[in-house]
C-alpha cells in the first residue's frame, strides 16, 4: 500500500486576468522509504505541488484533488486536517537554506522550538537537537551557533536536522543542493540517501537538475506546463526517455564524458492563463503529428512501471 497518494491534484491561482492553473490532474504514489523525484524547467508546476501536499500555498491558490496520506484525505479538512500531519508526518526541506533558517536564532533553539510546537517538552526538544544534528553529520557545537556561523553545507545540514525534528516518515527536498559547489552537492545527495536508508525516510525531490535524479532517487517523474508527462524508474529516464520533451531535458544535461553534444531546448514554456489544446509540448516538439495540435496525450501506462504523455508513446515502446 502507498504511503503517500495524491490523486488528481489541481492548482490554480487567482490573478488580475485568468487564473493560472499551475499544476494539472497529478497523481503520484510514494511507498514508505521510497524516493521519487519531480523533474522539469522553472514554472512547470514542481514547487507548486510539493507546497499543495504540506498545505501551504498562499490564500490565491484554489487546490481540489485528494492528498491520501495512510489511505486519509488530509487536503479534505483543510488546516484543521493537515496540521497534525506537518512536520511529524510530512517535512519540508525549503530551497535556499539561508531564507529556511532565522537568522537570529541559534541552529539548536529553532529544534527546540519545532518540537515544542509539536507537542514535546524543551528538555525533549533539547535531546532532538543533539541526536538530530549528529544524525546529519554536524559537530557538538553547531547547537549553539548562528545560522551565519556556519558554512552554505553547514547551513543545508541545519535545514535537513530541523525536517526531522519531528521523525517525520516522509521528507520533501525542494532543490537542496541548490547554490552549493558541487563537492559540497554531492555530500548533501550522499547524506539523504543514508538518512533514507537508515531512517526509512520517503523522499520528494524537486530539482531541475536530471544529472542529480539516479544519484539519490528510485523513480522520476517529468513535469511539464503543470502536467506529468513521463514518469518511470530513473535508469529509465535517464537512458531511454519515451516522452519527447524529456529526451530534450537528457540532451540539455552536461555530460562530463563528452560522448553527446550539449543542446537546450527551444522556444519557452506555454503560459498557464489560457487553454492549452491538443500536447502543451507541441510548438517546441520536433517530432509533432497533426493530432498534437488539437488532441491532448492521455498518460499511458507502459510496460515496466512507465507511463508517458504523448501521442507516439505506443509506437516508441
Ligand atoms: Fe510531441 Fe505530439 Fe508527443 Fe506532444 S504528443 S510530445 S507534440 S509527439
């Protein structure tokens, strides 16, 4: 059974104009201590999906869907429904570990302070600093620091410690190694993957960088204008793509063996304020039919785990 279900989940924000409908029937499922990761460009409904299942998208944002956590709709009651599964079932990892952390504050007193909200005693919150900074590698003393005292990994260290303060089953990384060298990348990546490991830890990934997906994670699935359009096992995704658009995110990754030439996609992402007839990807797909114009890809279940948006998804498999 899934830990996790999301189900046909919509998100649309109000605006001046027409609302943007910035993530399109996405279903998802998560097994405990499984570790998927949401692929795509900026804007492509990643984020947004990710803030939907912590219930905390701002007032403007219309979501309906259900969010099946251990079988129950947690969107279903609203606040009153997901505040006691935030933090102690599900946490979040924000992006940018400078912005996730009070500044004023010491690393240790902003544990404390995450477990006594959720229900625990300072003494409790004072022993979850200990073991949860040890857990993510940090000295002693980091307890006792300022967020600046510490280094940019120090920092993202401080960030994942705080996610677990409240032993959560499932851990939501929204582009954590975002603005570290790529040494200091590699010690983030390798850390989740233990904690997974060692923890039973579920994780969400969110990046726009698919070098980093089979490094950490089990599956992938690609976004696109808000929609999921390939999902599959990340070996998968990286070496035989079915769906266009994520052949053109594999041909847009650096590969350090130079055995490929490095290529951007072109032209941009659609606008979400509109309607998007027939293959959002269709005015940068090199590979259209006449039907992509006018007849929107259902999302195929192939053989082998995969599924894929795209009207020549049969013909490829
Ligand atoms: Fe390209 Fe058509 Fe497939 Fe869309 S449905 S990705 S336009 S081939």
């Amino acid at each position: 059974m899934s830990l996790l279900s999301i189900r046909d989940l919509e998100v649309a924000f109000s605006t001046r104009g027409a609302p943007v409908r910035a993530v399109r029937a996405v279903s998802l499922d998560l097994a405990p201590g499984e570790r998927i990761a949401l692929v795509g460009e900026s804007g492509c409904g990643k984020t947004t999906t990710m803030l939907a299942m912590m219930g905390l998208l701002p007032a403007s944002a219309t979501v309906s869907g259900q969010v099946l956590l251990d079988g129950t709709d947690i969107l279903a009651g609203g606040e009153t429904t997901m505040r006691p599964h935030r933090w102690t079932d599900i946490a979040m990892v924000f992006q940018g570990a400078m912005n996730a952390l009070n500044p004023v504050r010491r690393v240790g007193a902003q544990i404390v302070e995450a477990v006594r909200i959720h229900g625990g005693s300072r003494q409790e919150g004072r022993l979850r600093a200990r073991e949860v900074l040890d857990l993510v590698g940090l000295p002693e003393d980091a307890v006792s620091r300022y967020p600046h005292e510490l280094s940019g990994g120090q920092r993202q260290r401080a960030v994942i410690a705080l996610a677990l303060s409240c032993r959560p089953r499932i851990l939501l990384a929204d582009e954590p190694t975002t603005a570290l060298d790529v040494i200091v990348q590699d010690q983030i990546v390798t850390l989740l993957r233990q904690l997974s490991d060692s923890l039973g830890l579920a994780i969400v990934l969110v990046t726009h960088d698919l070098a980093l997906v089979p490094r950490l994670c089990d599956r992938a699935a690609v976004m696109y204008a808000g929609s999921v359009v390939e999902s599959a096992p990340c070996v998968d995704i990286v070496h035989s793509p079915r769906h266009p658009y994520t052949r053109r995110l594999v041909d847009a990754t650096p590969d350090l063996a130079g055995e490929r030439p490095l290529t951007s996609i072109p032209g941009a992402p659609p606008r979400l304020d509109g309607p998007l007839p027939g293959c959002a990807f269709q005015p940068r797909c090199g590979e259209a039919v006449d039907r992509c114009a006018t007849i929107a890809p259902p999302l195929l279940q192939l053989a082998g785990g995969r599924s894929c948006a795209c009207h020549l998804a049969e013909v490829v498999a």
